[in-house]
C-alpha cells in the first residue's frame, strides 16, 4: 500500500467511525464500536478494498492515533471527533493550567463573540503541545494558535476529558477562558 493510498482508506475509515457509519452498511454501537469484518466487508462493497493486515497499519501508524482496536482486535472505533451520538466511557480529567486549539485567522470574530464550539462535533479538541495545535490548526491555512485557561475554567465549574491519544475534549470553551494573539 503506498503512502497516498493508506491516507485515502484512512481518511475514509474517518468518515465512517465518526460521521456516516451507513455509507458502508455500519451500525456502531453506544460507544462507538464496530466488528473489524464489518468494516473489511463495508470497503469491499464500496470497492475500497483493504484487508485486515492494511487496517492494522492505518490504526498503529495513523499520525493522531484516530483509531482504537479492542483488546481482542475484533472490533475498532475511532478515539474522538464524532458527529454521530456516541459515548466513549472517558473520566473526567484534570487539564494541564494551559491548551491550546489550533484555527485559523478566519474564524476568529466568531470565536472572540461566541468562544469556541463543538459545531458538528461532540467536543471542542484542544491540545496540551503546540506541535499538535499548530498541525490542526493548519490543516485549513496559515495556523493561529489560541491559548485556554483551561485552570480558570476548571475553577468555574467546567469539565474536561481526555481520550486515549492525549486529545483533550470540553464541551465549549467562553471567550473569556480564551487568549487571542495580538
């Protein structure tokens, strides 16, 4: 499998974890799980072909560890980032003093006005190193990084959890926890 075509069936995989299971015949379960042959059979009869030993290098190789197989290695999810009602079982987590979220210059009027939002998503993703923050927030342009008093909202009564790939999630950060670049 080249390169492009292990980022094609990941970037697909993706799309069906997390957004639209059905396209490929997928039901996932409460926490987001689905058997691994389920998803081998669904590529098929989408002409996607991809067999178990390709599946398990896009999952031990995927740059933000977006997959999780169970222990068993018969079913697979992915970690975060769901548009589909899923609940992943994670704690509550104490967050480091400071995250980051990585955008773009476009979109910050409407974040300075309404802070940040889960849009399509289940949780806002932030960040505890700038590698990961500046990597998300490029992939739309030129990144702005955004720092989160993520201790101030701590204090204010807000929840924050953290997935298996060190994603931090909160339901919605108010402007006021956020400080913008000059």
């Amino acid at each position: 499998m080249t390169p492009k075509q292990q980022k094609h069936l990941s970037k697909f995989l993706s799309l069906v974890l997390r957004h639209r299971p059905e396209m490929i015949g997928l039901t996932l379960d409460d926490a987001g799980w689905v058997p691994v042959a389920d998803v081998l059979t669904g590529f098929a009869q989408a002409n996607k072909s991809m067999d178990r030993d390709q599946l398990d290098e896009i999952v031990r190789t995927s740059d933000k560890q977006r997959f999780a197989l169970s222990e068993d290695g018969t079913r697979i999810r992915a970690n975060q980032g769901h548009s589909v009602p899923v609940d992943l079982g994670y704690q509550t987590a104490s967050p480091p003093a400071v995250l980051l979220h990585g955008t773009v210059d476009r979109f910050l009027d409407a974040i300075r006005a309404d802070g940040l939002k889960p849009m399509n998503r289940h949780h806002v993703h932030l960040s505890a190193d700038h590698a990961t923050a500046q990597s998300v927030g490029g992939r739309r342009g030129k990144p702005v990084l955004l720092k989160i008093d993520a201790a101030g909202m701590v204090a204010a009564g807000h929840d924050f959890w953290v997935t298996a790939n060190a994603v931090w999630l909160a339901a919605a950060v108010p402007a006021e926890f956020i400080s913008f670049p000059e």
